[in-house]
C-alpha cells in the first residue's frame, strides 16, 4: 500500500501513466516490488503536480475539461523521481486483507455515480 497527498485537481492520462511507469519501476527493481511501488507513487504525483504547475490555467478543479498531463515538461521527473521520505513509502500488505479498490473522488459529486461505487462495495 502506498499513500500520497490528495492534489484537488483532476487529470487526464494519470492512470496510463501509473501503468507505465509501474511497468517501467517494475523492470528496473524486479526483485524490490516495494520500491518499484514507491518510485511509481513518487513519478505519478511529481507529474502531477509538474502539470499542476505548468497548466494552473487548464487544471479543472471540477468534474470537466481535465487537462492532459505534461509528460514532456516532466521529462527529468519521469527519468528520476524526487522521493519523498515523508510520504513515500510502500507497505506490503497479505492479500487476503484486500477486498476491493475504491478511488473516492470528493471534487466529484456525481451522485449515480457513487451510487454505483457504494453498491460495488457491498
């Protein structure tokens, strides 16, 4: 489990980019999971907030227009994340404690929406 500071922003593309860059993470550290795990959490949210600081202008804080991410203005990031030791830091948890992932998003009040994410976790 890794957790990271909540941005109040939305983006679009940053779950492509955690898949890649645990694929990427993953390679480099096959024998570290927790690292790799760290080192995708750390390059995700220094994107983010990378794209936060390049496109304040374009970042919607609200349910529309969400603004592509700044991969090529992240370029040193992607290469070599600034890890946070505050915050950064990866557990590994037994899987049978597991039961579901749920993203909540509290920017989003769509309320069929969560509904539908209420249900699931039933």
């Amino acid at each position: 489990v890794v957790e990271v500071p909540l941005l109040e922003a939305r983006f679009t593309g940053s779950g492509d980019l955690t898949a890649a860059t645990l694929l990427a993470w993953t390679r480099s550290h096959p024998l570290e999971l927790p690292l790799a795990l760290e080192k995708t959490a750390a390059t995700v949210f220094a994107v983010l907030e990378n794209t936060l600081k390049n496109k304040k202008d374009d970042v919607a804080t609200k349910c529309a227009n969400h603004p592509e991410l700044d991969v090529v203005g992240s370029k040193r990031i992607l290469e070599d994340p600034p890890m946070d030791p505050a915050w950064v830091v990866a557990r590994l948890v037994d899987p049978p404690t597991i039961a579901a992932v749920v993203f909540e998003d509290p920017i989003c009040d769509d309320p069929i929406l969560a509904e539908k994410a209420h249900n699931f976790c039933k």
